[in-house]
C-alpha cells in the first residue's frame, strides 16, 4: 500500500446511521477498485438520500453511486483498540 500514497483512488464504502451517530464517526471501505476498472453501478431500488429523481436535476449524474449493504469482504480486518 505504500506505494499508493498520492495517488487518486475509488472506494465502494458502506455507511449506515451507526457510522455517523456517536463518539467516533467511521466508514467502512468493503472494496477498493483499481485504477482502470469502470464504476459499478448499483441500482438498490430505494431513494437513499430523500430526494427524487426530478429534485436531483443535473447533480445526479455527478453524485456519488450508493452500494447496497449486501457487499462484504470475507475475513475482513479490522483494528484493535487499546
């Protein structure tokens, strides 16, 4: 991994309300794409953020793609505290 220091990089990243609600705010990268790889696109079949299609406009086809909360890696990691 050293040698992606500086580098641009793509993340699928899963967020849910327990990641942003307390003392410690967290995401949790469940995969990294490489470099050449196009961007996955998941269709989940909710509005996440509360706004429809029509409110978006243009900004939509610059946001973010969301990934469903089925994407996990086996034997993820994961830091030991103290």
């Amino acid at each position: 991994m050293i040698d992606t220091i500086g580098q641009t990089r793509k993340f699928i990243v899963k967020v849910s309300d327990h990641n942003l609600n307390g003392k410690s705010q967290t995401l949790t990268v469940t995969k990294v794409l490489p470099l050449e790889a196009p961007e996955p696109v998941v269709k989940t079949g909710e509005n996440v953020d509360g706004e429809s299609d029509s409110e978006r406009g243009d900004h939509a086809d610059e946001s973010v793609k969301r990934s469903a909360d089925g994407i996990e890696l086996e034997g993820v990691k994961r830091a030991k505290c103290g």
